[in-house]
C-alpha cells in the first residue's frame, strides 16, 4: 500500500447522509488499491474508489472540496487543503462528473417522527414566516442580499472558478437597456431603484434578484429576434420585483437551509447561498406569482406602446428551440401551461390603444446586442 502525504494522511469532514453529524474524519490516499480511505475511531473504514469520487457541483469556494460517492451520493466529504485536493483532483478520472440523483430517499431514513416535524417547519411554517419578513425586510438589508446574491451567481457560473463572470458594460448597450428600462417603469413606485445587468453567459435566462435587481444572461438578448422581445421579459422580470417575489423565495430558502443547518450541523456557508443561488435563478415561483408577473408585463407593455403579445413570441421560438426543460423556458414555464401564457400574452395586445412605438430604435438595438462587446 502506496501513502501519499507522508503516510500521515490528511483531516476532512464527513457527513454519512444518516447521522445529522459531521465527523472529523482522516482520509488517506491508497495509490495502490486506486481508493480513498476515510478512517474514524467510531466507525468501520470506508474505502471510496477514485473512479467512483466526484466532487458536488457548483461549488464556489475553492479552497475547500466538497466530495461525493457515485454508490452512496448522499453522504459528504468536505476536504480542505491545496494539496490534498491536489492529489485528488490528479488521482480520481470522473471527479467532475455530475454525482448520481439515486438513494436520496436514505436522507428520510430518519425517524418519521423527526422528519414530519421537519417537514412541518420547512415547508409551512418558514414560508408563512417568509412572507410575513419580506413585509418588514428593510430596503437596505434587500438590497445587500440582493448585490451578495449577484456575485454568487457570477462566481457560481464562472469556468474556472477564479474569475467571476463578467458583467457587460459597453456603453452604448448599457444606454439601450436604461431606454428600455424609462419605458417599462413609468409610474412603477418602489424603495430602491430597480438595476439591470447582462452577464455574458450563453444560457437563455433572465431573472430577478431581492432588491430591484434584474440580470440577464447574454444567452437570451442572443435569442430575441426583436427588441420587444427582450423589454417583454424585462418587463415580466420587473413584475416579480413590484410584487417583491425574489425576496420572499430568498427569505424562504434561506430560513428553510437555516432549520436544516441546525439538524445536520455544520453547512458550509458557501453552500447555503449557492443553495439560494440556485432557487433564485430557476425561480421557482408558485403559478399566483407567475401569473402575476405575466399581467403586470402586459399591462405595463401595452402602457408603454410594445405589444404584449413580444412575450408570448419569445415563449413560443423558446418553446420551439429547446422543448420544455432547458434555460429560459425551465424558469418561465415550471409551473403553468406555456400555451396558455402565450395566448394570453397574444390576447392582452388589445389592452394596446395608443401609438405602437417600438422599445428600441435599430441603432439603440445593435447597441444592446453588443453590450458584451
Ligand atoms: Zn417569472
């Protein structure tokens, strides 16, 4: 048996995915039997094959590793450390690969009991509290976890890990959106100013954060066809904002991670916000909010002289490109019908009764589709 580091092994953290309890743990590298073996006084040895190890994805602080096993992809290996992780990262083939979704169903191994009063607390009494707390959120306390929340994200999508992914700021293009943004917030009263951002990034999405943020990817001003298109989802997006969405799914994915943090122990703090990353971008919103959002871009594009029906188009080609589980159409279309939100986007153009004036002129256009240079 070949040890690496000295035959002195290395320290990490264990989560069994059983036992709410994180162990310290020592993991040594067997070279020669290709596998990685975790060692506690309490426990019997685990042995994970380097072919088996992959790493949990999305993972944003890079000095420590957060590791997986394909057979047993509920329990954690927390590793901390440039050469361990080092060694890992030469040792294991698949590292990178996704971990399997099979054997979630250990984690509600625990006492029924146990998991019924969780449940309780997750799922009604955190989002009754959510809802009551996004009433009386300060805008300044919103607005920081809204900026916090925007360089997760930019982090989170990063290749590399190191370098954030940039935020678009061609002049010209940054002009285009604040035209757009003067049309589709005329009379649209708010604590903070509502502040848009393109990332470039080729996903298809756009989102709205706490705090009167708005981020679109460069992925979808690359698919709209007509800059209607784009103000049709900025406008969407400024709905979930008036109707204050993105920070009552913050409070309450944050406050449902909290409850978990107590049970299970010590949740890297990376983690938990990555966690909360994840929620705000697919925007899971309830079918009410969608729905909400939907009515206030159609009033508020027909307001502005854009037809309404600019949504139910860039639905419908997203629709037609990636069928219903990718990008754009993943956040805007979980939950109701997409047909129906298409014809009723079509339908609201009869709320159109003054002049038609497109969002953008050709110039101010090109500008925008070139924002990331
Ligand atoms: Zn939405």
């Amino acid at each position: 048996m070949t040890e690496l580091l000295n035959g002195s092994g290395a320290g990490a953290d264990y989560f069994d995915g059983e036992t709410p309890k994180l162990r310290r743990v020592e993991i040594h590298l067997n070279t020669g039997e290709r596998a990685l073996e975790i060692r506690t006084p309490d426990l019997p040895m685990k042995r994970w094959a380097f072919a088996d190890i992959r790493t949990v994805p999305d993972q944003a602080d890079k000095t420590w590793l957060a590791l997986a096993h394909h057979d047993d992809p509920v329990a954690r290996l927390y590793v901390l450390g440039p050469q361990i992780i080092a060694e890992l990262r030469a040792n294991c083939p698949d590292l990178r690969q996704k971990p399997p979704v099979k054997g979630r169903g250990r984690l509600f191994g625990w006492a029924a009991a146990a998991v019924a009063s969780v449940a309780l607390i997750v799922f009604v009494l955190v989002p009754v509290m959510a809802n009551q707390l996004a009433e009386i959120l300060p805008p300044e306390g919103e607005q920081a976890l809204g900026d916090t929340t925007f360089e997760q994200i930019r982090s989170a999508f990063s290749e590399t890990g190191f370098d954030p992914i940039a935020v678009c700021d061609e002049l010209d293009g940054r002009r285009s959106l604040e035209i757009m943004q003067a049309r589709l917030t005329v009379g649209v009263d708010l604590p903070y100013p509502i502040k848009v951002d393109v990332l470039d990034y080729d996903l298809v999405n756009a989102f709205a954060l706490p705090g009167g943020r708005v981020v679109f990817f460069r992925g979808l001003i690359d698919e709209a066809e007509h800059p209607d298109e784009v103000a049709a989802v900025f406008a969407h997006e400024i709905g979930h904002v008036v109707n204050r969405d993105p920070a009552r799914i913050a409070l309450r994915t944050a406050g449902s991670i909290g409850v978990l943090g107590l049970l299970l122990g010590d949740f890297a703090g990376g983690t938990v916000v990555l966690f909360l990353t994840e929620r705000l971008i697919q925007a899971s919103y309830t079918q009410e909010a969608e729905a909400l959002a939907d009515a206030f871009a159609h009033e508020t594009l027909a307001a502005a002289g854009i037809p309404p029906s600019s949504l139910g188009s860039m639905f419908r080609r997203l629709l037609e490109e990636y069928g219903d589980s990718e990008g754009i159409v993943a956040h805007f279309a979980s939950h109701p019908a997409l047909g129906d939100r298409i014809a009723n986007a079509e339908a609201a153009d009869a709320l159109l009764t003054g002049a038609f004036r497109p969002s953008l002129n050709d110039h101010d256009w090109r500008a925008l589709q070139n924002i990331c240079g």
